[in-house]
C-alpha cells in the first residue's frame, strides 16, 4: 500500500512537473500541404490534410510536405504524373 502511494505521487510529481503536456496530444502547429493524384480521373490536387492511403483511387503524387498551398500548387505544375 505505501509503495502504491509513492509510485502515484512520484507519477504525480512528473505530470506537475511537465506541465500537464504528458498526457495530451501535441499540436500541429504549422499547416502542411499535399499533392495528391486521382487515378479514376488523372487529376492532382492540393490537399490540406494527411492523405489516406488505404483509398484505392487516391495516391499521393509527391512526398514532399509543402508548407504554403502556392508552394504546393507550383510543385504540382512541375510533377510528370499531374501534366497528364
């Protein structure tokens, strides 16, 4: 009993200690962008979220992370796959 009290208040002293940070998810900070490429339709666009990749029609045509929308729609203009 006296040493599950001292592991809680060790673990206490820890998440005082941090901040409370320990216990949440960080946050994205700065915006990313993506370019993505439709394989039904041949199309690439610029997308603001993380692509998933368990879409079948969907695949991302850059792995590149893009920190502007302008920057990743001049970078979409130079890939081989989006001048289709």
């Amino acid at each position: 009993m006296k040493r599950n009290l001292l592991c809680f208040g060790f673990l206490m002293v820890l998440v005082i200690a941090s901040g409370g940070r320990a216990l949440a998810q960080s946050a994205r900070t700065t915006p990313s962008f993506y370019i993505v490429l439709n394989s039904l339709t041949k199309t690439c666009s610029v997308v603001d979220k993380t692509p998933k990749t368990d879409t079948p029609n969907i695949t991302v045509a850059s792995d590149a992370i893009y920190k502007t929308r302008a920057e990743a729609e001049t970078a979409m203009t130079t890939l081989p796959s989006c001048k289709q």
